[in-house]
C-alpha cells in the first residue's frame, strides 16, 4: 500500500507534463521550430514546463478570441 502511495506521489506531478508534451506532438501546426522550442522548454522543466505549456495556450486561446 506504501509502495502505490509513493509511486502516485512522485507520478502525479509529472501528469502536465506528458499531456504537454502529447499536445505539443499532435496540435496542427505549421512552424516546426515552435514545437521543438516548446518539448525543450517541457523536457527540461519537467513539471514547471507543462504548466507553463498550457498557461501560454490558454492566454494565446484568449488573444486570438480578442483579435
């Protein structure tokens, strides 16, 4: 029961990331170089990178809403 506990501890935060990272892989998009800057910036801030991720989208979703 311990075992499960740590292991959903120390996965749970890393949840953002893979969704990031899968988001980043299958969104339409034509400018290659975005993505790669964004699965660097998700792989080499692990949770702070996929949280970062999606704050830009939402504000980028508003903007264009806006314009």
């Amino acid at each position: 029961m311990r075992l499960v506990i740590i292991i959903l501890i120390l996965l749970l935060p890393m949840v953002p990331t893979f969704l990031a990272i899968r988001d980043v892989v299958y969104r339409p998009s034509d400018d290659p170089q975005k993505k790669m800057i964004w699965l660097l910036i998700i792989i080499f801030l692990p949770v702070l990178g996929g949280l970062i991720y999606f704050a830009f989208k939402k504000f980028r979703k508003i903007a264009e809403k806006i314009s």
